[in-house]
C-alpha cells in the first residue's frame, strides 16, 4: 500500500537523521548542529542504526511513484542505494569490526574539521573540541569491543592512524587553539585532551602487542561483496572481469602514450626519461609557495579560456598536510555545500619531514615533480576538487547537494578528468614534462583500478599490488607500497579511472547530441550543476537520448 508522504519530507528525514548519526561527516556537510558529537560506533549503536535504516526502506519504498515529479523519479533509486548500501557496509563489510583506522581517523577528522573552518567563533569552536575529547574514550573502548580478529595490515594502519591522532591532540591542536584565552575553558582542554590522549595510548599498547601479533584476518572483501559495493555504492553494474578489462587496455594506451611523450624529453629510454624528469622537483620546504604560483596560472586560464564558471569564491589557502593525515600526498579540504556563509578552503600537500633522511627525502619528492604537480593542483583545486564544491553549494536538490550521498566515481572521477581536460584545453601547450605528469597521475589511477579489483576480487598480496604501481606506473618503491596498502582498506579507490572513463563518454554523447552547439563551459556547468550523483542519473539529467551504457 502507497503512502502519500512527498519525496522532499522524506529526504529532509533522512537527511537529518544521517546528520545526527554521523556528526563528523555533517560537519563537513556544513551542517553544525552535532558539532559536539563523537560517532556512536557501539555494537548496540551499529544494531540500532540498522534497524533504523531498514525502516526508512519501507517508508520509501511506500511512497506513490505517481505522486513524484520527473526528477524525483530519478533520484528515488539513488534514495534506495543509499539505504542498502549503509545495511551493506554495516552488515556485511563490517569495517567498524575489523579496522582500527576507522576510529583513529575519526577521531583525528572531528576534531580538525572544528578548529579548519571558522563558521564560529574560536571559543564556541573550542568547547565544541572539549566535548568530542571527553567521548574519545568511549570511542576507543567501542574498538576494543568490537575489534577482535583485524587483518594485519589493518593494525599496521590503524596504528600509523591512532598514533597520528593522538600527535594532533597533543602537538596540533594546542597551536590551533591558541587564540583561546579563556583560562577555565583552556583548563577543560588541558584535561580532556589527557583524557582522550591517554585512552589512544592505551589502545595502541594493546593493538601493538596483544591484538596486532594474534590477527590472522584476511582483508580481502571477495569478488561478490567488492562487486555488490560498486553497485550499490555507484551504480555500476559491470563485473569485476569487465572492469578489469577495460583497466588492462585503458593501462596499456595510456602507457604508449606516455612513451611517446617521455621519449621525446631526451630522445632515451621512456622509462629513464621519466626517471630524470622526476629529479625536477621543487627543494624540501618550498613545495607549498610552488603550489600556490600553480593556482594562480590555473584560475586565470580557466577565466580567460571560457572552460567553466568560477562563482564567487574564498582564496584557498595551500598548506601543509597535517600530522594525522600524512598518510596523503595532497587533500583539498572545503567548506560544506549548506555552509551559509563564504569560508577559507585549504590545500594540503605532504612536504618532507626534516628528520627523513636526504634520500627519503628525495625520494619523496621526486613524485612531487612538477609535471605531477600541476596534475595534482588541477585534481584538488581548480578545476577539480574546490571549482566542483563551488557549484555544489549553488545546487537545490539536497539529495544531491550533500556529501553523504556523494559517489565516489563522480567526485574523483571529476577530479581525474580535469587533468586530462586541461591539457586537451591547451593549458601548458607543448610543456612535455607537464603532460608527462598528466600521463603518470592517469597510470597511478589505472594501476589502482587493477590493483583495487585483484586484491578484493582475485588473491594477490599486497607485495605483488606494489610491484604494479612500481613497474607499470613507475612510482618509487615507497610510494607504490603506500599505494598497495591503500587498496586493502579502501577497495573503491578503482573509481578515480572509473569515474572518468564515465565522464569522457557522458561528454562525447552529450557532444554528439548538440553538434555545432557543443561548448566545454555548457557542457561542464550542467553537469556539475546536477549535483553529486551517479553517472546513470547524470545522463538520464543530461542526454536526451541516454543508450545506457556507462562506459566504452
């Protein structure tokens, strides 16, 4: 039997009940009315959370689909994979009983989104931090509960996680907070931030040398859950043999263009002209001011070229990454869509610690050259990461304004095809070394499609994953471990490639359907004026006649 409830008070429930259950996330959201909340990660939470889900899949699926407009008969599906896919990661995934990342990193995230962004005052901030300190150790203790069999790589990470949470709490977040000149409040974090530091301690002691040694778990998710997960999470329905598939022949152009272009460098060997081309890096502690000089080329290019709007925007600011987050290269880290107010974004790169030694050093930069490094400021930045969230805070259907129902394939897939889209615009025009980096970012990618799918959907270790990123996206061996590792926890990072390969055909049917009407600005502000959303609903928004065929 139908109800009559409408779609929109339906979504404004949902919403909000996903607001509240994950106040982390609704605070990158924009959203700050749970600004003083740790997750619930308990097992009895977990239980409760998947009873509540299931009823809100009834009351969907009792809403009159003759009731609906057009447009919320298209996202009414992507309602229903938001709900199974929460059941599914809840229920069968289970990462909240077999990571301790997950709640290192949530820890470290929650309390860095209230000292990032100033949408109020420090002090407000500031008490709002003192809350979430005292619920660190019902957090942690949530872990010992439920985290008895973790994989090995997974105590490795997590604890690489927790110890970076606990060096912000106790290094980081006393220079954040320095502005605070309230002494009873500056009391309460004193003593919080022990409270909180000390159970992370705990913890790590215990993963270390009582869980860590006896964890015998595999990682893996297997072909079915992996391929279930891209369905429900991003509407893709392709098998894990088609996927990679298309990755092999997608890895295998993609490197005859990159010998093309890396043998005319120097007239050498493709691979050892990329390897000299890689000792053109900026020096330790300079790789922030060069960042900052790319955006400035970038953004007037974009502006002058016609390649897509740039609404009105707060300077971002280029950093370094924090301690808890080093495990990144870069991040671009921007105010939530249903902010009210403009804000400073940040920009964050992984410079060298100065206690590495010179070859580590080195070794480090030598993926930040700087053909890569203008991938990377297009991917975070303009027109990648920060552009995208410009024009999301401009979208009118929450559904696919916010974050919370953001898939992956779109945001990074964004991302990704920037870097290629650029250079095709004629930014850098007969720079070699810059497409040189565009073509080595796009192997990267490429190599985490095949490696993502064969550690979940085949049997491969995490030794063979690396020797992928090594030897078919040339990275340095540290890096391409990193990489490896990245894979076990983080099965969807295979959707960067994905997520463009999507994007190039949504633009040649898209082209193909205007002809002579065609323009890279029309076709880039409907899309991402669309919102987040899979690219099924995109071309179904955006073609007139859609073949449904995602990808080539």
């Amino acid at each position: 039997m139908h109800s009559s409830e409408p779609l929109p008070h339906f979504v404004d429930d949902y919403l909000r009940y996903l607001h509240e259950t994950h106040p982390t996330i609704a605070t990158l959201d924009g959203v700050h009315a749970h600004d003083d909340l740790l997750e619930d990660l308990s097992r009895s939470a977990i239980e409760t959370q998947l009873g509540e889900l299931g009823g809100f899949g009834r009351r969907l699926a009792g809403i009159d689909p003759a009731g609906l407009t057009a447009a919320e008969r298209l996202e009414r599906p992507m309602l229903e994979s938001s709900i199974r896919g929460r059941i599914f990661d809840l229920e069968t995934v289970r990462m909240w009983e077999r990571n301790p990342q997950v709640y290192g990193e949530l820890v470290a995230m929650s309390l860095a989104s209230q000292v990032l962004f100033e949408y109020a005052p420090i002090e407000e901030r500031a008490r709002r931090v003192v809350s979430k300190l005292h619920q660190t150790p019902r957090l942690i203790q949530a872990a010992r509960d439920n985290i008895k069999d973790p994989p090995g790589i997974f105590v490795k990470i997590g604890l690489e996680s927790l110890r970076g949470a606990l060096k912000f709490i106790e290094e980081d977040l006393p220079r954040a907070l320095a502005d605070v000149d309230d002494l009873h409040l500056l009391a309460d974090l004193a003593d919080a931030s022990i409270e909180a530091a000390s159970a992370l301690k705990s913890y790590s002691a215990y993963l270390e040398s009582e869980l860590g040694p006896r964890s015998r778990a595999s990682f893996r998710l297997g072909r079915d859950r992996f391929e279930e997960k891209l369905r429900l999470d991003e509407g893709v329905n392709l098998s894990a043999d088609r996927l990679l598939a298309i990755a092999a022949r997608e890895l295998a152009e993609t490197q005859e263009q990159f010998r093309r272009v890396a043998g005319r460098l120097d007239g050498a060997d493709p691979v050892e002209a990329w390897r000299n081309a890689k000792l053109t890096h900026p020096a330790p502690g300079e790789l922030i001011h060069t960042a900052e000089r790319q955006l400035q080329d970038l953004a007037t290019f974009i502006e002058r070229n016609d390649i897509v709007s740039m609404p009105p925007r707060e300077a971002v600011v280029v950093a370094p990454t924090p301690q808890f987050y080093r495990w990144t290269f870069a991040s671009m880290w921007t105010p939530g869509p249903f902010e009210n107010r403009p804000m400073r974004a940040y920009y964050y790169l992984t410079d060298v610690d100065p206690a590495w030694s010179p070859e580590r050093q080195e070794e480090h930069l030598r993926d930040f050259n700087f053909g890569a490094l203008w991938a990377i400021s297009m991917h975070e930045v303009y027109p990648g990461h920060f552009l995208h969230y410009q024009h999301l805070r401009q979208v009118e259907s929450k559904l696919r304004k916010s974050i919370l129902f953001s898939p992956a394939s779109f945001v990074e897939g964004w991302a990704h095809y920037c870097e290629q889209m650029m250079l095709e615009a004629g930014f850098g025009r007969g720079d070699d070394l810059m497409k040189l980096g565009q073509l080595a970012e796009a192997l990267i990618r490429l190599a985490r499609f095949i490696v993502g799918i064969r550690l979940h959907a085949e049997d491969i270790s995490v030794e063979q994953g690396m020797r992928v990123f090594r030897d078919e996206a040339f990275l340095e061996e540290g890096s391409a471990r990193r990489e490896a590792e990245r894979g076990t926890f983080d099965p969807t990072y295979v959707v960067y490639s994905l997520g463009k390969l999507m994007l190039l055909k949504l633009r040649d049917d898209y082209r193909a359907e205007r002809g002579s009407k065609y323009s890279p600005r029309a076709f880039h502000d409907t899309l991402l004026a669309s919102g987040t959303a899979p690219f099924w609903l995109h071309r179904r928004l955006m073609l007139q006649h859609d073949d449904g065929e995602l990808i080539e």
